[in-house]
C-alpha cells in the first residue's frame, strides 16, 4: 500500500533489517499506524543490513524510510563494529545470560533516543522497536525495565513531554521466542527472505550461518517447523 | 598538564564549545576527574562550534577529544540545523518560558545517550554536561527531572548497571545565572575567548550579538562585571 493514501495515526518503527524489526514493522502497520521506517548507519561492518532494512521499509509500506549515520564506532568497544572476532559456533548454555562481545554500549538507548527525536519531528507520540527479552538475555538494553525508564525519560525529555505527552515505547516481541516471532510474522505477511541477521556475512552479503545471530534465527526456524529462506554462505553445511 | 600525567578518575565531558561546557569540563577538573571531552557534529550550521570544542578540550586538559557524526538534520525541525531564521533582538520575556524554535528534538537526550555509551566503553561512570535550568527553561531536556530520569534509564541501558553500577550524571550549572557561571569560570581558569556560543556567526566565526545565545552571554559578563572577550561581528553595534 503507498504511503500516501494511507490513514492512522503515525509512528516510528526503528528496522535495522533484521527478522524482529520486520516482524515488529508488521505489528506498527497491523495496529493501524502509518510508520516511519528509521534505520542506523553506525559503523556496522555489515552494510548489507541496511539494504535489508530498506526493502523491508518498503515492502511492509513505511510511509517514509530516515537512514540515519550515528558514528558509534568512535568509541568502539564492541565486535559488531571493530576488529573483534565474532564468536561462532557457540552452545546455547554460553549465549544464554552472559554480555556477548557483540554488545554495543548503550545501543539500543541512543537508538530509541534518536528515534523520540523523529517522533517529536514528525508529531508521532508512539515508537516501536523489536527487542525481545528471551533470545537477547545477556542484552542489558532489551530489559523490560530499560524499556519502561527510557519511556518516561524521553517524555521528560521532549516538548511533547513537557506539554503533557508522553512516549509509548511497542515492544511487541519482548516475551516471544524466535519460533513465535516467526510464526507471527507469517502470518503477518512478512517475507523473510528480505531480513538479514547474521553478525558476519560473506561478501556476496550471505549468512554464515553459525554466529549467534545466525544460530539463533537456524533455531527458530527448525522450532517454528517453516522453511529457512535464508542464504547461507556456500562454506557453511 | 598532558593527559597521560593525570591521575584520578576518569570521566566523559560533553563540549559544545560554548561558554557553559566549558565551565563545566572545568568544573571536572577541579573535581580531580581525568576527562573524555565528547562533542558532536550534528549537522549545526556553524562549524565555528567544533573549532572551539577543540581549542577547550585542549586548554582544560581534556585527554581524549572524541568528535562524533550524529546526523540531527535527517529529521529537522530546528533553526540550529535548517533553514529556519535564528530569531533576533528578542525581549528577555520572551525568551523566557517558552521553546524556541532553535530547540533541537530531543538534543540532549541522544547526546547524553551517546556520552552513556563512551562512558560505558571507557570505563567510566561519571558524566558531566553543562545544562542550565535558569537560562534555557524554555528546553525541555536541561530540566533537573529529565537529568534524574535519564541517570535511571542509562543505568538500565547498559553493562555497567546492569552489574550494579549506576551513572552519575553531574550538571554543576544546573542552578547557576549566567553571571555566576562568568564568575566561576574565571576562577577556574577558564579562557572564554575560546569560547563561541552564537548561533547565527558572520563568515569569520565571529558572533552576531543579537540572537538568544549572544544576548545571554552578553547579559552574563555585564551582570558579572566582567569584560566581555567575544568576538562581535562588525555588524553589531
């Protein structure tokens, strides 16, 4: 559907191109918003996701898509943006309740921040975005109760909130597993072979299939009992 | 004194360039803190800002000055970063108490977030920004609750809280006029000729003396009874 004729209230959905923004894009359109995509250009190693991010935007009909550059590897500290190695083949039990080296500090927080900036911009007093407590334990920014803090900051912190507005931060995801993410998503309507996750793809912009990201999103599937529709790389078996 | 004599320590200090992050890196100093100055590109129109950011960071002894790209203008909605008119000439009332149209959407939220994460990646838990309560009421985002809400929310966000840290995010002008800010500044040592706080400066980063900014700088070092080293543009008499 073209941005233009559509009705609802307006939101901003932050998509970062993965499986769970595009399901949590799905849910924003689903509950009768009209949505502004916002996507991040923050010194990922892996640019492919922002081109996922844009045919996700586009085939879930955002009315509008803001990539926006966020230079968070000036400070560094994590392997999602700096010459860390990213862990591979992991057991579930060592992912599981420990702060992987894929952490980025504070991302989610400047993230959402930046996203109340938008929604201020554009008169949106609603955000959404996919974080999900079960897979991304060790993930301290995907906590229900960061969740909550950021909501009533970001309300202090904007004309909106100093007029009597607040935010309401969607996490629709937050108690789903991958599987029930998936399943949703299906139902929803959501390609998936137009989302990206994995932490480390070849240069043909291919999965490869045994990071975290990866092994998470391989579970999901086989738990939700669908087709993978990912394309892994060939020296992935 | 060069930063890899000091002791103490450490924190991160958002510079602007202006009078008040001066100030207050200042007032880290004093406090013994070892200083990461942070400042941002954020797509202002006058460039005129980081030069100065460098020229404090330096003369205050910062030991780090980390400039980082935040792209405010993908959303707009400010005379700091569009082409909107810096008002001018305005009466103290009303600048009082009202937004102005140079308020920049949650500016200090996505600032303070950015400085959450630096700090994180560093080490450090203490952050410290020079917001001011008595001259810009009208931000919404330099108020004392939107400071103890984000202190809690960043907590939240990140490793070091979620393993019992918390941050300190200290504002020593949070109560402060203008004048005493002049006053302080000066028995710290500050050099406020480094300084540039004008929002709308001619070709030569020299200030106009006529838009909100420069009418409170101005205002300042007349109540401080203090001379006034800004750089005016010719034009202003």
């Amino acid at each position: 559907m073209e941005g233009r004729e559509q009705q609802g209230r307006l939101c901003v959905a932050l998509v970062s191109g993965g499986l769970d923004s595009a399901v949590t894009l799905a849910e924003a359109r689903a509950a009768g918003f009209r949505c502004v995509a916002v996507s991040f250009e923050y010194g990922q190693r892996h640019i492919v996701e922002l081109e996922a991010a844009g045919r996700v935007a586009k085939a879930l009909g955002a009315v509008e898509h803001i990539v926006a550059r966020i230079d968070i590897r000036a400070f560094g500290g994590s392997a999602l943006t700096d010459d860390i190695a990213v862990p591979k083949d992991r057991a579930e039990e060592v992912m599981a309740g420990e702060i992987p080296v894929t952490y980025v500090p504070a991302r989610n927080l400047i993230f959402l921040s930046y996203a109340a900036g938008v929604a201020e911009s554009r008169g949106a007093g609603d955000i959404f975005l996919g974080v999900n407590a079960v897979d991304y334990s060790g993930y301290p920014d995907c906590r229900p109760e960061f969740i909550e803090a950021f909501a009533q900051c970001a309300g202090l912190a904007t004309k909106a909130g100093a007029e009597g507005g607040a935010f309401r931060i969607h996490t629709p995801l937050i108690e789903m597993t991958k599987a029930e993410i998936i399943l949703r998503g299906l139902e929803l309507g959501v390609d998936f072979g137009l989302t990206h996750s994995c932490y480390d793809p070849d240069e043909s912009g291919r999965a490869c299939g045994r990071c975290d990201s990866c092994a998470l999103r391989r579970r999901g599937f086989v738990e939700a009992g669908v087709v993978d529709p990912t394309q892994y790389s060939p020296e992935f078996r």
